[in-house]
C-alpha cells in the first residue's frame, strides 16, 4: 500500500470533544512516515554524489547511514572530515561520539579506553553547541550514557528532545536503548515499540535487538528469541545481538545452537564476552554474561 494511501486507512477513534487530542495523533502518525523517509532520501542522494563534492552536511548524512554496517572507521573519517569543516558543527560532532562509544562497546576498538573518552569529549562538544536540535542532543545522550556518564540525565536529555520532535523514531529507539542500560526493562520495549510504529521501514538502529534483549533480562526466553533472531537480519554485522542471542540459547538449555552463534560471532570480533559495563543492573548484566560464557565454554 503507497505510504499515503496507508496514512488515510489508519483509524483514529474518539469524540467531538478529542478534536484537538485526536489532531496530534494525526499529525503524529503523518510526520512519523515522512521524517524517515526524506532522511532516507538525502542520504541517498548524498551517498550518489562525488565525494569531493560533499559539504559538512553531505558528510555527515553518509555517516549517518552506516552506523549498524560495521563500518564505524569510515563513518569516522567522513564525520572527521565535516568537523574540519566546521568545528562547531553538532551533529557531527554526536554522530562522532555514537561512533566511537559503538567501537567500545561493540569490540572493535583496538584502545577501548581512548574510544570511550573520545566519545565522551565529543558528546560535551556537540551538547555545549546543540540548542535545540533533537537529534543532536539525543546522539549525544546515547554517546554519554553509553561510556558511563550518569544515566538518569542522559535518559532525561533524550525525553527533551522527544518534547521537542514525538516523531523521531531515532530518539525512541535509542530512548529504550538507554532505559535497558538502566534496568528498566519494560520502559525499553514500550519505546523501542514507539520507534517500529513511526518507522516501520526505515531502520533506526537495533530496536529488534532492544526488545529482545529486554525480554532476555527478565528472562522471557521464548519471546527474546525471535527479536534477537531478527535483530541479526537486520545487522548481520554488528556483534552485539549474536552475544545476546548466544546466551539466550544457553540459558534455554540449547548449547549446540549457543555455540554455533559464538562462531559466526569470533567471525565479527575476537571478543566473545564483554565488560558490558552499560548495563547498570548488576542481576542482569551477569544473567547476559552467565549465558555467554556456558555458550563460549568458558569458566563460571
């Protein structure tokens, strides 16, 4: 069904006396299909230019695109090269951070420690030039809750910016992103949820892999299973749902199919069993780390 035809087929129920409640669900419902689709389309065109073309914001949209391909080095030589063009630019400057906090927690950085305050640095930039732009505030937010920043703030920076755009996809996924870091399992699915319902299309980062993991931590194993499963189709690059889903298997007692996940995971990164020092709930930090470690068959 075309996007506008789907638009009119939606149902809003409600009284006379709802006309104004009933005009921001429309509105809602409406800037949730486009955003991500003209976000889609300057990328797109960005991407198709020449790269000796491209100014800050060209920069900055072909980075924006990689961030679940396993290409966070490249992401970062182009968002380098946009904050060359002007260090003051903001979501630049984010994006930069996300990156390298990504490259922390993800396994790849080869100085962990130098990519987490990296990440950091570059968060307080972009926050001391942000105003009131959502996206930037809320890449921001994720860099710094992520690498260890107080949590609770950086959750309420992200209601800030929602305050600000309740259409941004991006912002509720990574809303529920930070409300998993913080224990607040439930808080995470009923986000991640918000951000598939905007943009049932266009991926906003690993919402999939939010949920299921949620699930996973109250120890809903059947239902983190399939979430986590798709969450790997979505970014069959990205190491972080296979440690998830590994030790989902192992905790269901399917060490055969834990193991397997482990090799297609050493195949990503060499580092199995993380920190995972983002996750602040110590119970279910080691309830994700107990299951990784039977699935890798390393010691208890």
């Amino acid at each position: 069904m075309p996007r506008a035809e789907r638009i009119s087929a939606d149902r809003f129920d409600g009284s006379l006396e709802d006309v104004f409640e009933l005009q921001d669900k429309v509105a809602v419902s409406v800037a949730g299909v486009i955003e991500p689709v003209l976000q889609a389309a300057e990328t797109a065109r960005s991407i198709n230019r020449p790269t000796t073309d491209l100014t800050a914001y060209d920069l900055y949209l072909r980075a924006y695109a990689m961030e679940l391909s396993g290409t966070a080095p490249e992401a970062l030589r182009l968002l380098d090269q946009a904050i060359e063009r002007d260090p003051h630019y903001g979501p630049a400057l984010a994006l930069a951070a996300v990156f390298h906090g990504t490259l922390w927690i993800a396994g790849w950085s080869e100085d962990p420690e130098a990519d987490r305050r990296a990440g950091t640095d570059l968060a307080w930039r972009a926050l001391q030039v942000a105003r009131e732009d959502p996206a930037t505030l809320v890449h921001a937010a994720l860099a710094l809750g992520s690498c260890g920043d107080d949590i609770g703030a950086m959750m309420g920076l992200i209601d800030r910016a929602l305050a600000l755009n309740p259409s941004f996809a991006r912002g509720w996924n990574y809303s529920g992103l930070l409300s998993l870091f913080a224990g607040q399992a439930e808080r995470a699915i009923e986000h991640a949820e918000i951000a598939l319902r905007l943009s049932p299309r266009a991926r906003v980062g690993t919402t999939h892999g939010i949920i299921g993991t949620a699930h996973l931590v109250r120890r809903r194993f059947n239902e983190a299973l399939p979430k986590l499963l798709l969450a790997i189709q979505e970014a069959p690059g990205f190491p972080i749902p296979y440690r998830w889903l590994a030790s989902c298997y192992a905790h269901m007692g399917r060490l055969a199919e834990a193991r397997d996940v482990v090799k297609r995971l050493r195949a990503i990164t060499p580092i199995v069993v993380p920190p995972a020092t983002q996750f602040r709930n110590l119970e279910q930090r080691e309830l994700l780390l107990s299951g990784l470690r039977l699935a890798a068959g390393e010691a208890q």
